[in-house]
C-alpha cells in the first residue's frame, strides 16, 4: 500500500479542519502531498426565485466572496505546512460537492480522501453528513471518515477491524495491516456475532459460535501474516483476535472499540446484504454513526 496523495475536503467547519490534522498527520508517515478541495455549493431554493432575480448581482458577490476567503485560507495552509514539511495545494470548485470531490480523487489519481463525518443540517448530531455518505457509497478510493475526538491529537496507535468470517474480502484486514507496519501501530481484528434472543438462552449453543468464530479469526490472520511473507514484508505485527456479540452487531463493535481506546476503525464497505449493490452495508454505516472514533472504509 501506498498513500501519495491525500484529499482533504473541507466544508469550512471545526470537523473539516479537526480532519485536516489528521491527514498531515498520515502525509508525514507516508511522505505524501495533501489536495485541499472545497466545493462552492450555495444556490437559491425555487421558493426564493423572485429574490434570486431581483439580487442575483449580491448573491454571486457573496458566492464569490466565500469562495475568495477558502483560496486565501488555503494559501495560508500552504505556508504554515510547507514550514512543517508537507506539500499542500488547495482547489476551490463550484458543484455538487460529492460529485466534484469524486471526480477530484479521480482526476489526481489520489489514494486516501479525509473528509468530516458531520454535516451541518438540525439532524448532525444523528446522522452521516450527505456529502460523506455519498462519497462513502460511491469513491473507488479509501475514505477516511473524521469524526472530532474532545482533548484528542492526530495520532494512531490502535486500529480496529471488524471482519465477516463467512466473507473472504479481506481488503480491510490487508489495508489496515500495511497502515499498521508503518506508524508502528496495533491492530484489534474483531467478529461480532448478531445473535437472537433465544441463543442467548442457550449458553452451549453461543460457546460454540464464539469458539468456532475465534478459530476462524485466528486462521485469518495467520493467512494474512503468510500473504504478507509470501510478498517479502517481514515485520512483526501486534494482531489481536476477539468475538464479540449482540443483538446490534455495529454496537457490539463500537463498545469494544471504546473499551480499548481504538483510535481508528478499518472496516470494508459493503457488508453480505442482499442490497449491497444500492446502499452503503448497513452494518458499516451504523459503525460510522455510533463509533467514537474515526473510520476508515475501504471499498471492494
């Protein structure tokens, strides 16, 4: 794995600017460049016609005004990170702002995009900000979703996996494993039973599930380490497996990740729905909105 190239995408919040910690963080470990993209979205609603009409000329001035004020915060983020080490070129467009950022990651031929996870709609406290979600469910290409931690700094030293043992897409484990060798991090795999009620009163019926669960862990990343031998990377790895279960399999992984003080999950982006090919897996996307911490998804 290499990261080169780091999108940065910015709606201008504290989120946005919380993540761009992050992805100077990640540019210095891999001696990669950061793209800053803002993307001018603002537009007159059809119930605002007359006034749009009447004051076009002003509305294009604060457009534009707006967008003035991001080029000249991205000259000041050039010259603050060129002193630190770090290249950074920022671009301001004019679009849908999933659709541009899309198109952006593409076009740059980037390799990881951090992108706030919030929105700045009433319902933020709740839900993935649109733009986030769209970018998750379409980009071809890594997408580091932020999500701001009180008192925590850009740093990584615990990295969680959620992994489907009856799946074999180990995308998320081998990503998560050649991020680990290079900032010397942890890694956590983890399998998370979703269990009905009437397992739960059978307790021989769930030591086996997360006996035979635990084997099937251990044998994965046993493959893992083999793979990665067979490719020439010697390193020595920290892996830990552990089964976890609930009736929630995304809350019973993110109580585990808050328990260890997991800085990052990893995890892939579509889960065994029969949906899968329309929506973003429904177990990811619940992991994203419950964690504490910021997730990477890493695409089929």
């Amino acid at each position: 794995m290499q990261i080169k190239k780091i999108v940065w995408a910015t709606d201008g919040s504290n989120e946005a600017e919380e993540a761009l910690k992050y992805a100077v963080y990640l540019a210095k470990e891999f001696s990669a460049e950061i793209l800053g993209i803002y993307v001018s979205t603002k537009e007159i609603k059809s119930i605002y016609s007359e006034f749009y009409l009447l004051k076009q000329k002003l509305f294009n001035n604060l457009t534009e005004t707006e967008e003035r004020n991001f080029e000249a915060n991205f000259n000041t983020i050039e010259s603050r990170l060129r002193s630190k080490g770090v290249r950074f070129t920022g671009k301001v467009l004019r679009g849908e702002a999933s659709a541009k950022i899309l198109n952006y990651v593409h076009k740059e031929n980037a390799d990881l995009v951090v992108i706030g996870t919030r929105g700045h709609g009433l319902l933020d406290k709740m839900l993935i900000g649109s733009t986030t979600l769209n970018v998750l469910k379409k980009s071809k290409t890594p997408v580091l979703a932020f999500k701001r931690r009180e008192k925590k700094r850009a740093g990584i030293k615990n990295i969680l996996v959620p992994v489907d043992v009856f799946e074999r897409k180990g995308s998320a484990l081998e990503y998560a494993a050649d991020l680990a060798s290079v900032i010397n991090a942890r890694i956590f795999v983890v399998y998370s039973i979703r269990l009905a009620g009437h397992i739960y009163a059978v307790p021989s019926l769930l030591n086996e599930l997360i006996k035979e669960s635990s084997g099937e862990l251990v044998k994965r990343v046993e493959e893992l380490k083999v793979k990665r031998r067979l490719r020439g990377v010697e390193d020595d790895l920290r892996m830990k497996t552990t089964v976890v279960h609930g009736v929630n399999p995304a809350i019973a992984i993110t109580d585990y990740a808050a328990s260890k003080n997991i800085d990052l999950i990893v995890i892939n982006m579509h889960s065994r729905s029969t949906l899968t090919k329309l929506i973003l897996g429904s177990t990811t996307e619940k992991v994203i909105r419950s964690s504490h911490c910021s997730t990477l998804v890493v695409g089929p």
